[in-house]
C-alpha cells in the first residue's frame, strides 16, 4: 500500500494530531515529504547530482521551516551540553532523554564539575537511560577535556581519541559547535539519504552515503540547521515509509532485552549504585538465578571496565566477596 494511501486511511482521534511528534503535519502534507529521489550512481555529470541534491535539500529544509523540533541542545555551541546530549540520545529517544539532559546540566554545568562526580553518583543520575557504558565514557572524556582547557578540542584526530567519542559524535561536536563541514552520519540522517538516493538497493555501505553528505556539506549555508532538518526528516520518514535503515549493511536487529546479559548488568549496577555494596549470593537471590558462573563472568567483566570493586575482605563474609560501584 503506497504511503499516501495508508496514511489517508488511518483513523483519525478527535482530539490527537496525526504525527504527535510533528502536531501540524497533515495526512496529505505528510504524504507529499514520502516521494524519494533518484538513485545516485544513476547521475552521471555534475549537473545531474547539483539538481538532484537541490531537489533534496529543498524538501528536507522546507519540512524543517514548517514542522521542525526544537531541542535545547540546538540552542548552543558550548561542547559540553552537545556532548551530553549526543551521548544521551544514542539509542536513547529524545523524549526519555530530555528529563535527564536538564537533571544533569543543572547539576553538572560543565565539564570540571562532570570530571569530579562520583561514578556512583554519575550512575544513580543515569539511571533509566540504558548502556551505563556511555556515562562512564562521559566521565572519562570530562577529565580528558582538562588538556584543552576544560572543552573539546575541533580537530577530529583529537576527538576521536576521548573515550566514547566515535566518528558521529566527533562530528557532531565539529558541526554544532565550531560550524565546520563534517559528514555528521547517524541513524536519522542514514534514513533519510538511503530513502531518497538509494530506494531499491540492498546492503548499501556507509562509505557510500558520506560523499552525498559531504556534497550537500558544502553546499549550505548552515551546517548545523542542514543537520537539524536532516534528522527531522529522517524521523519523519521512519513514521511514513518501511524503515530504510534496513537496507544498509550496518544494519543489526537489536538483540532481545529480557533475560539478556545487558539486563543483568542493568539490574545488578542499579542494586549497587542505589542499595549499597552485595555479595554474590545476595546478588544471585535478587537476580532469581541460579547460573553462578554466568554471574561471576558478568561481574568480572563489570571490573574489568571500571564500574564495580571487590570491597576489602574484612567487610565481607568469609569466602564471599562484597561488590560495590568503584569508588
């Protein structure tokens, strides 16, 4: 069924816009952002691509005009609230992330006030977000931003060297906060370029869609709006369209939650950080398992990267450890 035409037949609640995300978007203004574009190894000359990315360009920065959101983090150019929020939202929604963004700014200002938390502190504030390995990064890249003067520096080898900080993000902090031209490649953005220049491909590489976003890159006169309207419209379309994002070859389906070692983890980080240090049978009771060597391989691999301790002997019963978040 054509996009145009489900979203036509969609019902419609009285008081509810169709797209709460997007409250004045219309089932037929929706319909008209859905058409795509062109396959873009089909453009042979210059000419061919100029036109083809205008056309782009022009039906991504309109529906950014008429029906953009607007998130504090847009607002600035300070590293350190662009950074919180481009570690918040991956794989984190902006509407879970908004709550915490503002929690932590009006706790955590800045990066000097970051670098001095505790991680247990850190972690209780963080929790609800998921992948608790991002707030540890986070910390870590805040007392790293000490060697340029407690912010980020703007050359990508540098940032690509702070914990955490991977080719997104680092273009991130080069577009939104110093205005250079970046190729800023995530999910969103990824949508948006595969539905409209790659519609009937499969397994489409990233190296691919970057020289798109690098000629696009260089084409507008705002880099940081330019991105802003390209994930607008990459939202748009994971409510209008199949989600494109399965076509590329980065493409993984999340694994299940329940049951998972990322759940355990979850539950066994919140136990510590919010009930205080527990020893392995009291962890096992709570965690309803049995698998003890499942357990002791999940806490060791929590040391090992730095979230929990082993607490001194003397503070535990013989032959069972206490663990606690590191301090």
């Amino acid at each position: 069924m054509p996009p145009e035409q489900s979203l036509k037949q969609r019902p419609k609640k009285k008081d509810l816009p169709l797209f709460p995300i997007f409250p004045e978007l219309s089932a037929d203004e929706a319909s008209t952002y859905a058409s795509g574009g062109i396959a873009w190894d089909s453009l042979s000359s210059d000419a061919e691509r100029d036109a083809a990315i205008s056309h782009f360009m022009g039906t991504v920065l309109d529906f950014r005009h008429r029906h953009g959101r607007h998130f504090p983090w847009q607002q600035t150019r300070d590293p350190w609230p662009i950074l919180l929020s481009e570690v918040m939202l991956q794989q984190t929604t902006t509407a879970r992330v908004l709550e915490k963004y503002r929690l932590f700014l009006e706790i955590w200002p800045d990066f000097r006030s970051m670098a001095s938390v505790s991680l247990v502190d850190l972690l209780a504030a963080w929790s609800g977000l998921g992948y608790n390995r991002r707030a540890l990064a986070l910390r870590q890249t805040a007392i790293r931003s000490e060697e340029w003067g407690w912010t980020l520096p703007d050359d990508r080898e540098s940032l690509l060297s702070l914990p955490g900080i991977g080719a997104s993000t680092a273009a991130a902090i080069r577009c939104f906060c110093y205005d250079l031209r970046d190729i800023y490649l995530e999910t969103n953005v990824r949508r948006a370029v595969l539905h409209w220049f790659f519609p009937d491909e499969e397994g489409v590489k990233d190296k691919r869609i970057e020289p798109i976003l690098l000629y696009a890159a260089k084409r507008v006169d705002d880099i940081r709006q330019w991105y802003y309207a390209l994930m607008d419209y990459g939202v748009l379309l994971a409510r209008l369209v199949p989600n494109p994002n399965r076509r590329s070859s980065s493409y993984a389906r999340q694994t299940a939650f329940k049951g998972s070692d990322r759940e355990i983890r979850g539950r066994i980080i919140f136990m510590l950080t919010h009930q205080g240090p527990r020893d392995k049978v009291a962890l096992m009771e709570a965690l309803g398992s049995s698998d003890e060597a499942r357990l002791q391989s999940i806490l060791d691999a929590l040391q090992a990267e730095g979230f929990i301790e082993e607490r001194p002997a003397s503070m535990a019963a013989e032959n069972s450890p206490l663990y606690g978040v590191k301090k």
